[in-house]
C-alpha cells in the first residue's frame, strides 16, 4: 500500500512539474509612444509571429492569441488572414489588419538564437572542500524575440518590446508564457482594455 501510494505521489508531481513549468521570457526593454498615452486601449488585437516555419508560426499564433483570449482580451491568429513569406509587404498586413476586423496589430519576431552554457563547480561536503560534490552544468537555447504594437488605421508604431526567452527549445512553452506576459504588460501600459 505505502509503495502504491508513494508512487501515485511522484506521478501526480511529475505531471504538476511538467505542466507548470516555470516562466521562460522575460521583458529586456520596452517603449511606448506618447501618442499611445492619449489613444483609447484596444479592443481587437491580430497576433503576427513572423517566422517563416508555418508549423511553429501557426502553433505560436494560436497561443498567443488564446492566452490573450482567456484574459479577457479579443485577439486572432495572423495565419489565418496572411501568408508570410520572405518579401512580404506592409500592405498586406494592413488588409489582414482590416479583414479581420482588429483595431491593432501585435508582430513578434526573432532577431537572434545562441546556446548558454551555465557551469557551477561543485561544493565541499565537509570541511575545507573535502569530498567535492559533483559539478553541475545546463545548456540552454536562448532568443531574443523583437515585439511591435502597431495601429491598424495608420500604420503607426505604438508600442514595443524586446523579450528575452530562455527556453526557445520548447516552443509551446515559450509562446505560453509570451502570451501570458504580453497580457499583463499591454495592460499594465494601457494598451488593451482591462
């Protein structure tokens, strides 16, 4: 009975660890325009990853935009209103913009991707270092995401954001927490509705 029960423990913990997870993108830098302190918030967001991967640009999109939905915040996936390919034009965005009937477009795109390796040497277990413990090392995928709010009548730059994800490994995790983390920071600047 004790091993059953111990074992059914670890399992639900596994699962708890492995659905949490913890947060991977962090805001570097941010800008807001003044004319956005004046604007009324926006109701409707188009959600735009830039990545020429369709899998990974639909799969992010989706989240995002869910993430923002479950807030509370009206937004759609880009995918399903423009194609985005190597010589896209602004022109095209404005007609996704307009089509699906959003006040705001949200672009997110990767500027750059680089390995962290992190190394600690490992402690003394008694006194004076005797019996080192084993050190310890993880090597991360770190991006760096660039993230635009733009106005849909006029084009113009409203809002902006540098990210820093530190598990670009895990795409799913990364837009998860990228959809959490814009929510709370468009409202916190005034740029959608609360």
């Amino acid at each position: 009975m004790p091993v059953r029960f111990l074992f059914l423990l670890c399992l639900c913990l596994s699962a708890t660890l492995l659905a949490g997870g913890c947060s991977t993108v962090t805001i570097q830098e941010s800008w807001r325009s003044s004319a956005a302190a004046a604007a009324t918030p926006h109701q409707k967001l188009l959600i735009v990853n830039l990545n020429l991967d369709q899998q990974v640009r639909t799969m992010s999109e989706n989240i995002v935009a869910g993430e923002m939905r479950d807030s509370g915040i009206a937004a759609v996936a880009g995918h399903s209103y423009v194609s985005i390919s190597d010589q896209y034009s602004r022109e095209e965005l404005q007609a996704a913009v307009k089509k699906s009937g959003s006040d705001a477009i949200l672009t997110i795109r990767g500027i750059s991707t680089g390995n962290q390796n992190l190394h600690q040497q490992g402690q003394g277990a008694v006194l004076y270092s005797e019996g080192l413990l084993p050190s310890s090392w993880d090597d991360r995928q770190i991006a760096t995401l660039q993230v635009n709010l733009y106005h849909a009548a006029n084009g113009q730059l409203l809002w902006t954001a540098t990210v820093k994800a530190s598990d670009d490994d895990n795409k799913f995790i990364e837009s998860r927490d990228l959809g959490y983390l814009l929510v709370k920071r468009l409202r916190q600047d005034g740029m959608v509705a609360n």
